[in-house]
C-alpha cells in the first residue's frame, strides 16, 4: 500500500509512533530513596545502557530506601532477524482430538504422563496449565484426552517421588515444571532429575519434558531432556511430542 514503510528486516529495532523511531518503554528498581535523586539516577543509569533522550515518566516510592520507575527512551541498536536461529520443538501439532486419534490408531493402549512441579517450587500454575482437565485459555489439559493417563503431583515434589511413582505407574513421559528461576535453581534441580534417572538406567526408557517461563528447548537438551517448552505451550504441543516419541522410540 501506498505510504507504508517496508521494514527492513536485516536492521530491525523497536518502533512507538513511527517506523524506525526505536521508543521503548522499561521499568526497573533501583535501591535508593524515591525523590529527585533517585529519579535522576534511573535516567542516568538508562543512558548508559544505550538509550538517548531517556526521560523517567513514572517512579513510585517502595519503601525502605527502594524506588521504582518506568523509564522512555530511544533505542539505538538493531538486529538482524533474517540470521536468527532458535531450536525448537519442530513438529506440526496435533489438537486433542487429533492426538486421541492418533494414540487409537498407533499406540492402542494409554499413554502415561506424570508431571510436576519439582524441588521447591511451590507454584502449580505451569503444570497445572498443562495438565488439569480445564487446562488454560481454552485449551483442555492432558486429563481430558482420551488414552492419555496424566497424573498430576502437584508442587514441591522432591526429584526422588517423582521417579518412584514414574516407575510404579510405568510411566512414559515425565514432565517437569519449574517456575521459580531466582540465582538459577531450576537448572540445579533440572539437572539433578537427569543424573538420577540415569543412576537407576531409566533415562532411554522415559521420555522426559521440562517446561516454564525460563525454559527453552535448547537448555532442555543442554541439560539432557528429550524437549522443553516454554511460554506459549499448551496441553497438545506437549502431547504431541510425547505420543509421536511413544511411536518413533518403539515404546507401543
């Protein structure tokens, strides 16, 4: 259309108004008292960081010597997205009905998931997204589907439960959420899963899927889970994965 930018793909940056303009909006804390200083000190902080003309729109006191501010600058830098590569779980998804037919037609026999939310972590919203049978944003969990057996255990399921019951229901999958990343818990506890699955030899016998926020399917397989999912995953993306593995890895 006449009047419309092409956007040039090999240096892209934000935009706000206009096409280019490299506006963004960021907000952080800083631990210093609210007042003029403290303002000041978010710009200052924002201008080294690269933006030019930050200005501060927005600070509200914490409390406690602790400010908060929402800071608008112009971004400087560019990326090149034609170059970008990510891994990921590259598959076409199936919806459930799809995988209740495919598990019918190829596995003829229930598909057993047990998942949780491991360690310390106490937050369910992940696992239970994945897993209860409302799901999450119109998307039913793994409950729901025919010949899929899930078991949800919940939060704060020591690594060592978690392989018990793998092992008593005979499990083929596994999934793990973890939600809370603070100084990179997750990956301690991630990691700590793999290495006991594969003390007891069960590592090649289960499948086994890690998910949450901060969890990508390149640190999955770093860390040496079959695939990770992160924000945006619902209940048929995991399922998919599983029953297409169950398949490809003879487990019928």
């Amino acid at each position: 259309m006449e009047g419309i930018q092409k956007v040039d793909l090999t240096k892209v940056k934000p935009y706000g108004d206009t096409l280019n303009d490299g506006m963004v909006q960021m907000s952080f804390s800083l631990p210093v008292p609210y007042g003029d200083e403290a303002c000041e000190a978010a710009r200052q902080l924002a201008a080294k960081m690269g933006f030019d003309d930050p200005a501060v729109v927005y600070s509200k006191d914490l409390g406690v010597g602790y400010t908060y501010f929402v800071i608008y600058g112009k971004c400087t830098h560019t990326v090149d997205y034609t170059t970008i590569e990510v891994p990921k779980v590259s598959m076409e998804f199936m919806d459930r009905h799809e995988v209740e037919d495919y598990i019918s037609e190829n596995i003829k026999r229930d598909v057993v998931i047990v998942g949780a939310c491991t360690g310390t972590d106490a937050h369910t919203v992940g696992i239970d997204a994945i897993m209860n049978m409302k799901g999450f944003d119109g998307n039913y969990g793994l409950e729901r589907y025919k010949g899929i057996e899930a078991i949800n255990m919940g939060s704060q399921v020591p690594n060592e439960e978690l392989i018990a019951k793998a092992i008593e229901l005979k499990a083929d999958a596994i999934l793990v959420s973890q939600v809370v990343t603070q100084k990179d818990v997750h990956i301690a506890n991630l990691t700590q899963l793999v290495e006991m699955m594969e003390a007891e030899g069960l590592r090649d016998k289960i499948i086994l899927v890690c998910g949450g926020p901060r969890i990508s399917h390149e640190l999955a397989q770093e860390l040496g889970y079959d695939a990770g999912f992160g924000s945006g995953s619902f209940a048929n993306h995991v399922a998919t994965f599983v029953v297409k593995q169950v398949v490809e890895r003879n487990m019928i």
